[in-house]
C-alpha cells in the first residue's frame, strides 16, 4: 500500500455562485466520503482545510505577504489516504464530492520512512 | 482543531439548515450594520457558509452550529469595515459605537430576536420602492437564501434577468436609504398588504404548472408558506388576511406531491391520485382557516375556502360545486376578475348548469381584459365535454393550441384531443383552468 496526499485546489470565484442549498448538500456528500474513508481504513487523515492568506518565507529569509496565487491555484486543503497503487487513489478521488475544484494526488515519496 | 466540535457527522443538520442559516444571519447583520452594507454582509455570509461546508464535512458538525456560523461572519463583516476604514461613518449612522453594535446583533441572534430581524427584513425586500418583480426576486434572494441561479431556475427566467432584478433592487435600497425598520402604524395596512401580495405571488410563482419536476418551485412554496407563519406569529402582522393566506398556501402544498407523474408530467386535478394529498397540510389549512375568521373576509379567505373544497371532496364528482360558484361570487364582489369569472364559469358547469356557464364564457369573449384566451378556449372546451359535445370540444381545445404556449400546455391539449377524437370520450375530465392559471 502507498499513501498518497489530496491536496484541493480551490475553485476559484465560482465557488461563490454555489447556493447555501448546494452547499450543504456538498458538506453532508464530503462528510458521508470521510466517513467512509475513516471506516474502511483507506482514510489515513480527514487533513484540514487551510486559510487564503499567509507568508510566503524565501530562500534569502525575506518574508512577502502571499501565496498569492492564482485563486483557482490556491491550495485550500488537504487530506491523506492509503491505496494500492496511483490508479485506485485517483478511484477515490473521484468519489470524493467536488464544490468546483480541482483535486490533486500525489503519492508520498517515503523520504522520511525508517 | 475547535474544542467545540463534536463528533457528529453532518447528516445531523436539519434540512435547509445552510439556507435558512443564510436569511437569519443577513437579517440580523443587515439590521446591526444597516442595509447599504447588504452586498458586504451577503458575501460575507456566504463566506462563512463556505467554511463551514469546509470545516464541517471534515471534522463534524459543532455543537452549536448557528453560533458557529454567526461568529464567522459577524467577525469578517467587522474585519472589512474597519480595514475599509469605512467604519466611522457605519458607526455615525447607526449612532453607536462598534462594541455596541456588535453586543446587539449578538442578542438578536438569539433565538427569541430573529423573527423580528426577519420580519424587518421582510419589510424592507417588500419595500414600496422596489417593483413587485424586484421584490420577488430580493425575498428569494435574502429570506430564503437562494442562488441567483436558483432564483432564474425557479421564477422561469436567465440568469442574467435575475441578476438584474436583484441588483435594481439593492441599488434603489441603497438609494433611498431604507432602514430595517418594522412599518409605523399609519403605514402598516399598506405595507401589509405588500408583504401579503409578495409572498401570493411568490407562492404562485412555485405553484403554477411546468413541464418536468423542478424541486425548486416546489421549495418556493415552501419558503412562502414559512414567510407567512412568520407573518401569523407577530400580533400586528398576523391579520385575519395573514392567517387566510397561509391558509390558503397550505391547501395548495398538500396537493404538490400529485402534480406530477414519474415522468414528470403534469397531472391535472381530475386525473390527481387524491390518496396522495397531504392529509396532515389539508388539517393545517383548515385550522388556519378558521382561525383567520372575521366579519371581512379577503379574497385569501374565499381563494383557501374554495382550494379547502377540493381538498375535502373525494372525487371531482363529488366536489362542492355549490360551494365554490358561492365563493367565486363572494370573491367576484371584492374583485371583478374575468379570471374569477372563468372559475366560476366551469364550477357552474361542473355543477350541472353548463348552459349558464356558457353564456358567461360567451360573454367574457372579446373582452380586453380577458388576456388568456388560452384559458377561455380550455374552459370552453371543457364545458362541451360535459355536454358530450366532443366535436366542439376538440374545436375549442384547437382553438387553444393556436396560441403561444408553453410545450407542457401544448402536449395536455395535444393528449385531450386525441383522446377525444380516438375512443369518444373516456369519462375523464380536463380541468385546464384549474391547474394551468
């Protein structure tokens, strides 16, 4: 098994044309995949949702304001999950409920295991 | 992560939770802050919303949700008016300070204080200064937290159209400067009246047949009847009027669910499964009713009079047409409308004097104010099938197809005819009027 990181790009102003309707459906569909995740055991960490603004720390140790990215770019959270190989956590990935954005997977590289 | 949190997964939140969450806090907001800042307590609000949806299906919901929500915005809304330094002038406004202002909106959050920031806000979307179209789409928009989109979907019209109905709308608020403020007592009948007229139309607006199912209108209905229950809890604004309309949108709902087929196709009052009205809404109705009585009944009292007849008769057949012919004239007396007229014109049939109820149809020929002549050949079309007169039945119903129509109303009349024309008639009726006003 790998673990991989679902790291949700943000929809960018799009998501402000969702109704608090469609939004709760979209809250009570994630709540209902987490749940699933948590349950079945591939869920590894429900992860957190991360704030728009911050610093951005560079190489030289000057401090910006940021990230400043592209709003549809902007990661907005995160979570972990376990799977076989790529394919079956891209599977889970698209069972995951969208609210306009984009999900990317990446398998952890395993640097930091014993 | 929030100590508040608790381990309950999101299924708990009640139906519409995030919708009516949305209309009570941008009422309480709008009246703290005022209503020129409706477009930055919106967004702000629906930023709260969108991290809650964030937070919430993640880690559960916490324990006291609505308190959760409040804090967010109320908390953003402030950052922005003291960033945007526009704060001082918020403040000389409302003639306070901003601890003030916020130790106020934190009390109207508590449950006893939002229906009177609801019913404030009610009074402002219904502002005489807005059109009525305007109004309708602003009670949409703030009261009952739908997406424009939603509004377009659910009033049959672009997006574009609602957008620009909503926008006039805030920009003539703005403009005038209007308050939240509850009406003053010489005001009040009249403003009333408006907040009625609105939430009617409103309710029409979700009732009125369309092709397919679309679980929106049916959720217009329902926010015009909430509306209205608000309306009936307030010892000014729960008038005898007020009661008989809620009456009257409750006697509507409980027939919802048979309107439409599994296809989602129109099925008229004659053709209902009438097994499937709600029981439950049809007592409420009735208990609305009578506690709406007085000595001067409004057309809402004779309009829920006579959708309660249907509800209570057990077929078509056995429908108290005497009834109803007697309400549409009581109404007819309040207000002489052809539509009225045409009502009562196929209850008379119904009752058995067709021949009457032609004369009457022949008489509201031609007439300027008769703007449907869709619903007039209808009705005339129905009243030569009571009389088995199905060549001229299928006239009328030809005549009907002549007009611009909606595709749902061309394919019931296209079914009618061929009907009628294939096996004579099969006993059933069609009630156009009745489900197509």
């Amino acid at each position: 098994m790998a673990k991989f990181m679902f790291l949700h790009r943000s929809g960018g102003p799009c998501a402000f044309e969702q109704s608090p309707e469609e939004m709760q459906q979209a809250m009570q569909a994630m709540g209902r995949w987490m749940e699933d995740g948590l349950k079945a055991g591939w869920l590894l960490d429900t992860g957190d949702g991360l704030k728009a603004d911050g610093k951005v720390v560079h190489a030289d140790n000057t401090v910006t304001d940021g990230p400043f990215a592209e709003s549809k770019e902007l990661v907005g959270g995160y979570c972990m999950v376990e799977a076989a190989d790529l394919e079956g956590a891209v599977e889970l990935a698209k069972a995951m409920p969208q609210t306009g954005g984009a999900i990317e997977v990446r398998e952890l590289a395993g640097h930091s295991m014993d | 992560m929030n100590p508040e949190v608790t381990s309950d997964g999101p299924e708990q939140l009640v139906e519409h939770f995030f919708r009516h969450e949305s209309a009570k806090l941008i009422a309480v907001l709008a009246r703290a802050f005022g209503v020129r800042h409706l477009d930055l307590i919106e967004d702000k609000t629906q930023e709260a919303l969108i991290t809650a949806m964030e937070t919430w299906g993640r880690h559960g919901i916490p324990s006291n949700p609505s308190g959760w929500i409040y804090r967010v915005a109320r908390n953003r809304v402030l950052d922005v008016l003291r960033r945007e330094k526009i704060h001082q002038r918020a403040m000389a406004w409302t003639q306070g300070n901003e601890q003030y202002i916020v130790s106020l909106a934190d009390q109207w959050i508590a449950d006893d204080q939002v229906p009177d920031s609801l019913l404030r806000m009610m009074f402002v979307c219904c502002h005489p200064v807005l059109d009525r179209r305007s109004q309708i789409a602003l009670t949409l928009k703030i009261l009952c937290g739908f997406s424009l989109s939603e509004i377009a979907r659910g009033l049959l019209i672009s997006n574009e159209a609602a957008k620009k109905r909503v926008q006039r709308a805030k920009k003539a608020l703005a403009e005038e400067q209007i308050k939240p403020e509850l009406p003053p007592a010489d005001e009040l009948q009249q403003r009333l009246s408006a907040v009625q007229e609105v939430l009617y139309l409103m309710f029409n607006e979700g009732y009125s047949a369309t092709q397919g199912h679309e679980p929106l209108r049916d959720d217009i209905c329902e926010e015009a009847a909430r509306l209205c229950h608000l309306l009936c809890g307030h010892e000014s604004f729960g008038t005898p009027e007020t009661k008989a309309l809620l009456a009257l949108m409750l006697a509507h709902s409980a027939r919802l669910g048979a309107r439409v087929d599994s296809e989602g196709a129109t099925i008229l009052l004659a053709d209902q499964d009438r097994s499937l009205w709600d029981r439950g809404l049809v007592r409420a109705a009735d208990d609305w009713l009578e506690r709406s009585k007085t000595d001067h009944p409004s057309r809402f009292h004779y309009e829920a009079a006579i959708a309660l007849t249907h509800c209570f008769a057990p077929t078509l057949e056995q429908t108290r047409w005497d009834r109803i012919v007697f309400f549409y004239d009581r109404l007819l007396q309040l207000h002489p409308s052809p539509l009225y007229r045409l009502n009562r014109a196929i209850a008379r049939a119904e009752s058995g004097d067709v021949d009457q109820a032609l004369e009457e149809l022949e008489s509201l020929r031609g007439r300027q104010d008769m703007s449907s002549y869709f619903l007039l050949s209808c009705a005339l079309g129905r009243l030569h099938e009571l009389r088995d007169d199905s060549r001229k039945a299928v006239d009328a119903y030809t005549a009907a197809l002549s007009g611009a129509l909606a595709e749902h109303e061309r394919a019931l009349l296209e079914r009618r005819i061929s009907q009628l024309r294939g096996a004579q008639t099969d006993g059933r009726s069609f009630d156009a009027t009745e489900e197509l006003k």
